[in-house]
C-alpha cells in the first residue's frame, strides 16, 4: 500500500491560501489492472464519501462516463496499472497519477514543447502536471489535449520533494488559482493542479 506522505500534504496546503481539505485515498484494488477498478472507485465514494454527495450525484457515481461531482468539496480520480485512488480537496482541482517507467521520452517529445521539456525539473513530471490540469479544468472528458498546456515556473520546495508549477495554453482558460504540484512515492509519481 501507499500512502503520501504527510510533510508533502502540508507543503501543498501551505502554497494555497484556504485550502484546509485535502487528502488522498490510494489503493491497490483501484488500478487499472484490477478488473472494475473504476467501479471499485465509485463504490468507495458512494459508500465512504456520501455525505458529501446530494443524491442526484451519488446516482451518477454509476456512470463512468460522468465526472464525479459533490455538493460538499471536489474529488479527481486516477489510476495506473500499481495503483488507483482519488484526492479530495475543499477547492476545484485535478489529480493524476502514473508509473515513472510507463512515461516515456516519445510520448514526452510528442506532448510538449522543447523548452518545457527542459525548463521542467524532470521531463517525466510534464505529463502528470498537465493530466492534472486537463482533469481540474474540464468540465466534459475530451474538453482539452495535454498538448493545450505548457507547464511554467517550476519551483523545488526541496525539504519535502515537492516541485510545483503554473500552465499557459494559447486557449482561454478560467484560472483563479493556477499552482499545480508534483511529487514521488515509490515508483509512481504524482500530479495535483488546483484550478
């Protein structure tokens, strides 16, 4: 099992003013090579988070083709074939994860521009910074491409291992607070954007 580490937490919460909420529910039973992952996600949700939820939305939560929204805060889910889980925060944002031998440096190319690629403190946290981003600012899946965004001031809050950072993107974006945070555990990094 893993967990984020608490000293990371703090170091995001302290880079967003008001932000008290956030918090991570990681598991093994959600990633993407489990069958139904997505579907375990849901049940969890509706189980453990419901209060969260008014009941037209917890009746969503059955369709995977429906962005979880709650009348109490803001939920992103993610998974990858170690892992799956979902973050919960009081303020709009977006969470991604990914397995670091899985990015690779074609799709890196492919996805983003070449002074990004070497303006980033490792080329392997573009691609979770712009998931992040996609997932905080869609409001319908397929609304953006990763390639819509380029990551900007990255900044190495060293003590914890957090690196943070803000996006552009020639399309219009409705941003108020623009930070988004990357991160390791173990083998998988990632990614958490706050709109």
């Amino acid at each position: 099992m893993i967990t984020i580490n608490e000293a990371k937490i703090q170091t995001i919460k302290e880079k967003i003013p008001n932000l008290t909420d956030l918090s991570f529910v990681l598991s093994e039973t959600f990633a993407a090579n489990v069958e139904n992952h997505r579907e375990n996600i849901r049940a969890v949700l509706a189980k453990d988070f419901s209060f969260r939820f008014n009941r037209q939305q917890l009746a969503q939560l059955s369709d995977l083709n429906v962005i979880p929204t709650a009348a109490q805060g803001f939920f992103s889910i993610s998974h990858c074939p170690a892992l799956g889980g979902f973050s919960y925060a009081n303020f709009k944002h977006g969470f991604d994860m990914e397995s670091v031998d899985r990015i690779s440096k074609p799709i890196i190319q492919r996805t983003c521009a070449e002074d990004e690629i070497t303006g980033a403190p490792n080329a392997k946290f573009l691609w979770v910074a712009k998931e992040a981003a996609i997932k905080a600012l869609s409001v319908r899946k397929n609304d953006f491409l990763i390639s819509d965004f380029q990551t900007e001031n990255w900044k190495s809050h060293f003590e914890t291992e957090v690196f943070s950072y803000r996006i552009t993107s020639k399309k219009t974006l409705d941003l108020s607070l623009n930070k988004g945070f990357v991160f390791s555990e173990k083998d998988i990094l990632f990614g958490l954007f706050f709109k």
